[in-house]
C-alpha cells in the first residue's frame, strides 16, 4: 500500500536522546528534514547519531533506524591573524 509522502515522518537522536535535548548545534536540511546538518564540532559532538524513519500515527509499525558513529579527534582552533 503506498502512502503519501506527507505521513513520513523522520527524527533524529543522538546516543538515543532526541537531538532537541542534547544540546548541540544543528540544522535539519531539506523539506522533510532528512539530512543532519552538525553546526560547530567538538568533542562533544561525538557519538551514536540515529535517523528514524515511519509513519505518522502507526502505533504499530517500528520506525525504520539507522545508525552511524561520530569520532571528533580533537577540538578546532581558530587563529585569528
């Protein structure tokens, strides 16, 4: 059955907490926010980021998740010259 594209709905966390509570710089890109866009990295940034995916109000359907880790080495500095 197809639905309209309209009922997809996508979130975002980072180590499993909703990316609003975490407290990072963000931007989502795109009509239905499906690109992560990470502002300003540091080491805090650093993670398990998780994409899940499904349909409003399916009570019974799992969103579909996809996961992928971010290692940051170190913090950026800026030299101002």
């Amino acid at each position: 059955m197809l639905r309209p594209l309209y009922q997809v709905e996508t979130f975002w966390k980072k180590d499993g907490v909703p990316l609003e509570e975490v407290g990072i710089a963000f931007s989502l890109v795109g009509l239905w926010n499906r690109t992560l866009s990470l502002l300003q990295i540091d080491t805090h940034y650093a993670g398990v980021y998780s994409c899940h995916v499904g349909l409003r109000g399916a009570m019974t359907e799992e969103p579909v998740v996809a996961k992928a880790t971010l290692t940051v080495q170190g913090n950026m500095t800026y030299l101002h010259v």
